[in-house]
C-alpha cells in the first residue's frame, strides 16, 4: 500500500507514522508528504526521512476549492497513492475529493469523538471539566469529524491542566494511536464498509 500524508504544519504525526512505517512488517510505505502551506515544518523532516515532499498551496487557487483539491488529486493518482492520511491538515475538503477517497483516507482528531468535533478540543474538554480525554482516528466522510473511528487512545485529565499540558499529553497518544490505525487499514484488518456494518447491524 502506497500511503500519501497531507499536513500544514509542524507534522508530528506524520513524523510518527513515517517512523513506524520503516518497520519491515509494517504493511504500507509512505511514498509522499504534501502541504497546503509552503514552508510548513514538517516538510523539511519529510524530505531529511528521504520522502518526496510538494506543496500545493490553497492560498494560490483563492477561492476556487475544486481547483485546489484536483490539483491534490491529481498528485495523488500521478504517485499512485492507495491511501491518504491526513494529519494536522487545516482545511475543510469538498464531498467531491472526500468521495474520490472514501475507505481510502483517514484523519487524526484531538479529542474522543463523537465528542468535541471541530476545533479547541482540549479547552472545551477542560471547561466541561471531563476527566478522560483523548484523540480518535477515524475514516474521513463529508462531514467533518464525524467518518467510523477506527482506534481511540485516552489519558486522563489532571486538575492542574492547561490546555497545553492536556495537548501535550493527548499528542503522545496520537503518535501511539495513528500509527497503530494506519497499519490496520492498510492490512485489511479494518474497512470503512466492515465499521459502517458494525455501527448499523448489517451484514457486509
Ligand atoms: C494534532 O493535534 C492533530 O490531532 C490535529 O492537529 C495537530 C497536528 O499536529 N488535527 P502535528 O502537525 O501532527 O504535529
């Protein structure tokens, strides 16, 4: 399986997956690193890992969205990219380019879903005052974290915690956990369809 990681920042969890996927056992190879922002960090530690790194910069197409994803796209299918893991990657994807991957692209949330979708997990967590908290990969559909989860880890909340504390905490565990998902999609251990049959009862 020839997997492509889409960020926009720092890239830590892609530097996660990078690491794991270097594991002769591991059942994908992570062929391309691509941003949405020129200069984002974690293109530099693609590039030192030997990976192919490119930028397709939102900014440059305006507002035309399609123009930008079908220029993801076609990246994609020009490195004939099998599966797409997003991680850390800030911006909202059309129904058409989720549809041209969907079962094939997976996301990293930092939070339990199906609690706090959406942004400032860690803040809305710590004024609810929960105390687990946690981070959710899971299949990415149209709607916005909100695709069949496919492994969650969890941590506990302490009473002295910020929100930087509780991120710091919860992105140990994201480095753990997407790892752990990718190599399960990307063995066949887990699909879209099989959690989809589950969540509903259906047989596939
Ligand atoms: C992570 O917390 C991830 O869950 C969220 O954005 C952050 C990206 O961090 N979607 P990094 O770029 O992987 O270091």
């Amino acid at each position: 399986r020839r997997v492509a990681i889409l960020i926009s920042g720092r890239g830590s969890n892609m530097a996660a997956l990078i690491k794991a996927a270097k594991d002769p056992t591991f059942p994908a190879e992570i062929v391309l690193v691509m941003s949405n922002i020129a200069n984002a960090g974690g293109l530099e530690r693609a590039q030192a890992a030997g990976i192919a790194a490119v930028t397709i910069e939102s900014k440059s197409f305006g507002r035309d969205r399609e123009a930008f994803e079908r220029a993801m796209h076609d990246e994609l299918v020009r490195h004939n990219i099998d599966l797409v893991c997003l991680a850390g990657f800030l911006r909202l994807l059309t129904p058409w380019f989720v549809q041209q991957w969907q079962g094939r692209m997976i996301n990293i949330h930092p939070a339990l879903l199906p609690a706090y979708r959406g942004l400032h997990t860690h803040e809305r967590a710590l004024a609810d005052g929960v105390k687990i908290h946690g981070a959710t990969v899971h299949f990415v559909v149209p709607d916005v974290d909100a695709g069949p989860i496919i492994v969650q880890g969890a941590v506990a909340v302490h009473e002295t915690d910020t929100a930087d504390t509780l991120a710091a905490r919860v992105l140990e565990v994201e480095h753990q956990i997407y790892p752990q998902a990718l190599r399960m999609v990307a063995s066949g251990q887990t699909s879209i369809i099989g959690a989809l049959c589950r969540a509903t009862g259906a047989t596939a």
